[in-house]
C-alpha cells in the first residue's frame, strides 16, 4: 500500500479540519501558534524580531495558519499540505491576510522550499506519515538557528479505546471497502453496542461532539495510517531531529505535585527522577494522554533566567489577548478564570513595553511584590524584554 497515496486520499474526501470559513478573525487566542508566546514559553522572553518567517508543515483547511496569520501579522507565512481539497479550503480561509503563501507538496518536500524558517508549525501530521524520523529530519533541516518548532503528535495510552475501534473497523470494512463504508460501519458501530461498553462510553465521554462532523470521524477511527507514541518512543523521535526538547506546552499535567501531592515524600522521589524517567511516571499514573503538544529548538539558543534584580528591570509588555481591558475578571492563556485586584489592573495597564517592571510597582505596589509579577506572567498576562544592560545567557 501506498501510504503517501492513501492519506492524500482520505484528505481529499474529506478535508481537515471542517472548521467552516468566515471573513472574520478566528475565534480566542492560542498562544502556541504566537511567535512572541512561544518565544517567552520557551526562551523566557519575548524576541528581538517580529518579521520572521513562519512554515505551516501539513496545513490542512488551514485552521492553524489562520492563527498564525493573525497572530503574527509581521511574519510571513508559509503554508505546505499534500491535499489540494484541503488547500482549497485553506485558500478561502485565509484570502483575508496579505502575508500568506500556500503550495501543495509532502513533508518530505520542505526541501525545495527557499531558506529557512524561524517559527515551524506541525500539528497533527508526523503520525500519519509512513516515515515519521523522515519527516521530522526534513523539517528540522528547514529550522533556523534560534528557531523554534511546535509540534502535535498522537499519545498511545489515551488513544487505547480508539484504536480498537480503527482495528475493528477495518475488519469489518476489508482491504476493499472504502472511506465511505468505514464511515457507515463505525457510526453503526457506536449505535449498535450496549451503553456500558467501553468504547462506546469513552466516545462519549471525550470525543462525540467533535465526532459529529463526518471528516472528524474518518479523522479519527477509518484512519488510514496512524503512530501513537509513548515518553520512551517520542523521545526517540525527538533524538533523531538534532533538535533540542524545549518543553510540553501543557506543564501543569507533567507536574508530580498534580498527581502526587497528597504524599510529599512521593513528590521528592519522583522529582529525584531524570526526566524522561519522570514523565514515563507522570503518563503511567495518568493514562489519559491522547497527544503530546511540545516545542523543539534549534542551537543557539539564548536561555534568559529572571532573577529578582534582572526582573526589575525588565520592560513589560501586557499581553495582546486581554480582552475586553480593562477588567478585573479574565481569561488566561488556557481559558482558566483569573481575578485580578485594582491595583493588579492598574498595574498591568502601565505594561505598554517601554516601562520596567520596578518602575511600574513603584508607582502600583502589589500586596507580594514580585510574588504577584510571577503569578501574572504564569498566566501569560505580560510578558518581558531583556534588560539590555544584561545580556542572555547562551546555552
């Protein structure tokens, strides 16, 4: 079988993701398709330039180059996927930005595009390609020096029940029945087995709303090629790019304190851990990883560590996604509800990027000072320039 051939195939059926087109901005705010997020998440502070050159590896409808498009409307964005149906849709969605450029070819193809990116995007496309080590290579060689990369690839332990319908699915529908009779099968399926049935409960529990929409179906469970990886393999993964593990974009799931806080003595153990050790723990204690969200870099990259004196005197800038602003009730970054003080308001309204942090808490004191600046940029409310009297420490 021609695994390339069969993707494309399916994709073209039926395109990913079905999100529908408007003329309007995309909904919210992620914070992992922003160049100057990703930046201050990975290196600790935002960049030096804005006008950077962005590649989308395996676009799709372009849902994810939509965002990026608008959330980093300085860079140029490239836009690659191997289905000209999704490409097609691609182009609707994103015919609103001036600095978007679509093209169809493979993963494996990113070589004939011209120089490289700083900022490369690949969600949801490494797990289907015959060859994700190959992918992965290709890519990496396209990634500036400096550069980060964000990438989404599926987890096996959270995939367990879907996975088995995908192979009970394919018994039934044989190497000759098409998409479309495995999307009949699988939808019967899920209306013909008892209500207790596992699989059935966890569909419901976890993905039946998305499920609803017939290309997510087929995403899903009549997939034609999928690798799901655990800690072990996806660091495997990793070891083959050159590139260096920047971190999960989602670290409050890959804390021991979450899981393991109720015994202390177990937390200091398992933070005793390496760790890959201690995130095989983590995922072995919680099975419910369905993917892994993270970002990789290439050397060198400039670590900046904020101490009490260098926090100071950085220049705050408060985050773009604060909105309505001001108000004392937000969102942060994942959507959690945070309250804010006056003082804490008035405080984050004066981070127009041309103020330090000191000057500003002299003229708004917060009740623990730096304790409080802390909390804010965990939330991702502000984010912070070197003092450039200091220079970044490389590693």
């Amino acid at each position: 079988m021609d695994i390339t051939r069969s993707v494309q195939d399916l994709y073209e059926r039926f395109p990913f993701p079905p999100d529908p087109v408007t003329q309007t901005p995309p909904p919210g705010w992620n914070w992992r398709w922003s160049w100057s997020f990703a930046h201050s998440f990975c290196l600790g502070r935002r960049p030096r330039h804005e006008d950077i050159r962005i590649l989308d590896a395996g676009c799709g409808t372009g849902v994810g180059t939509e965002y990026l498009a608008y959330q980093n409307p300085r860079a140029t964005v490239t836009a690659i996927d191997l289905s000209a149906a999704s490409l097609a849709v691609a182009r609707q969605r994103c015919e609103k930005f001036s600095n978007v450029e679509l093209a169809q070819m493979t993963l494996l193809d990113v070589g004939q595009l011209e120089g490289g990116f700083d900022f490369i995007n690949c969600v949801g496309v490494l797990h289907h390609l015959e060859d994700p080590v190959a992918g992965l290579r290709a890519l990496a060689d396209k990634l500036a020096p400096g550069g980060l990369m964000h990438l989404f690839v599926y987890g096996e332990l959270g995939r367990w029940e879907i996975r088995l319908m995908q192979e009970a699915i394919r018994l039934l529908r044989a190497e000759s029945g098409s998409l479309e009779n495995g999307l009949r099968i699988g939808r019967e399926l899920f209306n013909t087995l008892p209500e207790s049935n596992r699989l059935v409960q966890a569909e419901r529990e976890r993905w039946v709303l998305e499920n609803r929409d017939d290309a997510c179906f087929v995403d899903m469970y009549v997939q034609v090629q999928e690798i799901c990886y655990t800690i072990p393999t996806l660091f495997e993964l990793i070891d083959h790019s050159g590139l260096t593990f920047m971190g999960f974009s989602n670290p409050n799931f890959w804390s021991t304190e979450r899981l393991l806080g109720r015994a202390p003595w177990l937390v200091e153990q398992a933070d005793s851990l390496d760790m890959r050790t201690r995130l095989r723990l983590i995922e072995l204690l919680d099975p419910s990883v369905s993917h892994y969200e993270f970002f990789l870099g290439r050397p060198p990259l400039a670590m900046t560590q904020w101490t009490d004196t260098r926090l100071l005197d950085a220049l705050a800038h408060r985050s773009p996604y604060l909105k309505p602003w001001p108000a004392q009730q937000l969102f942060d970054h994942e959507y959690e509800v945070v309250n804010l003080s006056e003082t804490e308001v008035a405080f984050l309204d004066g981070c127009n990027g041309r103020r330090s942090v000191g000057a500003l808490l002299a003229d708004h004191p917060l009740p623990e000072g730096l304790a409080d600046v802390r909390k804010m940029l965990r939330h991702f409310m502000l984010q912070l320039d070197l003092d450039l009297q200091a220079p970044a420490e490389a590693h």
